[in-house]
C-alpha cells in the first residue's frame, strides 16, 4: 500500500488553483536541488522578451503537469475502470513531475544550439548519481529505470506514456493553459475539466468518450492559434536566433584556442560538448546572463555586439517572403559578402517547421500520437475522421520565410546591394 504524508501538502497556483501532493516520493522530489533549479529556468525561454509577463518557470509547469496528471488518475480510481492499472499510478505521477527536469537554460533554444536533447538529459538525471536517483532507488530498485522509461516513451504499459506524452496529454494541456495566462492572451483558455472528465482508459490508451469531442476541438483550436501567436511569434525568434549565433560564436572562439576575459568550467564544458551531469546542473539561465553580461566587454567584437543585442533586446528586424529557392538564399549571401557583411551571422533564414515545437498532425500513423474518440458501441476513430474542423485546421499552411537582419548594419550598404535584393530589406 502507497504511503501517504502524514499532512497533504498544497502549492497554490494561478492556473489549476491548487496542487495537491500526498505521496512523500513526490513531497521528496519536489525539494530535490535538481527539482528546485527548475526554478531557474524560464518556462518559454526568451518569449519574455515578446511577451512581458512570459516569465514562469519549468518548476511550476512541472508542478502543473503532475497535478493534472494526479486528477487524471484520481478520476480513473473513483470511475473504477479496470483498463487503469492502479499499480502504474506512482509512476505516472513521478513522470509526470520530473518529464523537464533535464531542460537546460532558456529551453529549446540552448537545444537547438548545442544539438541537445532535455528528455535525454532527464533521463541521464533520473538514472544518475543524483539526489531524485537516490530517492526513486529507495522506491524500489528499477523504480528509476520505469520512470526513465516513461520519459523515453519505451514503458512497456503504453497508458502511462500516454499520459504524459501524447496529443492530449497533461504536459499540453498545462503549458497551453499557463502559457496563454502568463503571456496574456486568450488563445489557451481550453476547458480542462471537461477534458478530463471525457478522459477514458481503453484498450491500454486514454481516449476520449464522444460526448467530450467539442472540448478536444476547442483544445486544438487554442493550441492552433497559441503555436502560431505565441510559439511562432517572429520577435521570439529573432531573440532565439541571437542567443544561438552568442553561443555559435562562443563555440568558434574556444575552438580557435581565444582567451575569454571570463568563462565559467561548466559552460566551458557545455560549449565543448563534454559536459557531466554534475556541470550541466549548474548550469541555468542566471549562470548563463551573467556569462553574456560579463562578454560585453569581450575583445572580440562579433561575440560583444551579440551578447548587448540580447541584453538590451536590439533584435534584428525581420521581413515576411513569401518563397525563397537555393539559388536565390546564396545570391543574397553572396551579396551581403561583396558589401563587407557576414552572412553567417548578419543575415538568418528561418521557416516556422524548423521549430521544436510538435503541431497535431492526424495522418500519423502511430496510434500514441492520435488522439482517439470512443462512442456508446465502443468504436474507436480517430479525432481527424469525426471532426470537420480539426481537419479543417490541420490542412492550414501559415508557414513563411523571414529574413533576419541587423537593421542598422543593412541600412548602410542597401544602396550597394543589386536592386533585386535591396527592395526586400527596405
């Protein structure tokens, strides 16, 4: 029988009200010093840079998850489905919890920089000579290795997976619902507890009863419109993209043997890629502003005028282009060479599906990531089959180039570029 803290302990929270946490594992997880740098981690990386009040943390997303997770499963019980293995419930719950414990400062971005991968890294902390390792030991001996597991989506109980990662999993639903409240839009305000009382455990999955299909529409539609208000918001990537050219820049001047006026072991080790797990622990965003605060004084000039970009937020400006070809892409750098600009750094391509960011696509065809409607007789379909809109949304293309550049910079030489290239950047 699962242990219970002698007094519940209750975190209040803006998005869910309250967490409630009852299991001294969890209790204990929580005050680990791994647990607790999540505080030190922005839940939206540099978003607040668009979006003022985006300064929640991953410690608090991961306190969300767990709770929705928790009613999840406390729903299951009270229903008494015999599709729930009730063995599975600590499990879920300790994965629900530690599922970014291994995300690294300012999120994806620093993974997009350093080829890095968090759900990699939370595993490496969950298996490792850490404090959450000892504690999921104690548990029982392959407690860890289950969790980790979880978080590798290689379970052998695929509902528990399900829970935290799939289309509609407890991970989605918070961070739609705490992204929109703290970025202050309304795109995500889903109704969670219509959701999860639609929730079903069939068949070795969660699925959804028939009768919840307009709240999982509408849980689309939000996460539709917060991808591409939010996530895809083109001022937050031009912020990403500098931090990445930062720490790009950093990565040349180590290899080229450059003495730093300052650098720190553990971020030496991040930029060279032979990091432990210890180092990577010490590293968060505090760790990292004080490394770009203290290289605006760098010698090297390309390394100083990033890290004051970032810091005073002088992003490059943008432009939208509709197409964009090879041929055309290597003309511009061509370009910008000829009129003395590194191309490299002074001119950035992005398109909105080189973003981490996963949208609902339900021509997939593994079943973990469909979400499934269940009706009164039993028939299983997926969502796509049953919904005019979510086929309708998931056939939308809003995707298009944009062009980042230091204004400033560019400005300057426009009259030197060929007529053809120059109209794009005035």
């Amino acid at each position: 029988m699962q242990l219970k803290l002698s007094e519940e302990k209750v975190f209040k929270d803006p998005v869910h009200n309250y967490v409630h946490v009852q299991d001294p594992v969890i209790w204990q997880l929580i005050n680990t010093p791994e647990f607790q740098r999540l505080r030190r981690i922005r839940q939206l990386g540099t978003t607040y840079l668009t979006f003022h009040g985006a300064e929640h943390s991953r410690f608090s997303h991961s306190l969300g998850v767990y709770e929705i997770t928790r009613r999840i499963i406390s729903q299951f019980e009270r229903s008494g489905y015999s599709d729930w293995p009730t063995e599975e419930k600590q499990v879920a719950l300790c994965a629900a919890l530690l599922h970014d414990v291994g995300h690294g400062p300012f999120s994806h971005s620093i993974e997009e920089a350093f080829d890095m991968d968090h759900e990699e890294w939370t595993c490496k902390i969950i298996l490792g000579d850490t404090e959450i390792g000892a504690i999921l030991n104690r548990v029982a001996p392959d407690f860890a290795e289950k969790v980790a597991a979880v978080i590798a989506k290689t379970y052998d109980k695929p509902i528990v997976v399900n829970l935290v990662s799939s289309p509609l999993d407890a991970d989605r639903m918070d961070y739609l619902l705490r992204d929109a409240y703290y970025t202050g839009v309304n795109y995500g305000t889903i109704d969670l507890d219509r959701i999860l009382r639609m929730l079903r455990p069939y068949q070795g999955r969660v699925v959804v009863k028939d009768s919840g299909m307009h709240a999982v529409e509408d849980y689309l539609m939000s996460r539709y419109q917060m991808y591409w208000q939010v996530y895809f918001h083109p001022v937050t990537r031009s912020s990403e993209i500098i931090l990445r050219q930062i720490f790009r820049r950093a990565k040349e001047l180590v290899i080229s043997g450059y003495s730093f006026g300052f650098m720190l072991p553990s971020l030496l080790s991040l930029i060279k890629g032979n990091i432990t797990v210890q180092e990577y622990l010490r590293i968060d965003e505090s760790i990292i502003q004080t490394a770009f605060n203290q290289w605006t004084e760098e010698k090297d000039e390309l390394l100083r005028d990033l890290c004051i970009r970032f810091l005073d937020r002088k992003l490059y400006k943008y432009v939208e282009v509709d197409r964009m070809d090879e041929e055309f892409i290597e003309e511009m750098k061509q370009a910008f060479r000829e009129v003395g600009l590194n191309p490299g750094y002074d001119l950035e391509i992005d398109f909105p599906s080189d973003l981490p960011y996963d949208v609902f696509r339900p021509d997939d065809e593994d079943s973990q990531k469909q979400i499934i409607i269940i009706d009164k007789q039993e028939r299983l379909r997926d969502i796509s089959e049953v919904s005019d809109i979510v086929r309708s949304i998931s056939g939308i293309q809003r995707g298009k180039y944009h062009l980042y550049f230091p204004q400033e910079k560019v400005k300057t030489i426009l009259e030197k570029l060929p007529p053809e290239i120059g109209k794009i950047f005035s």
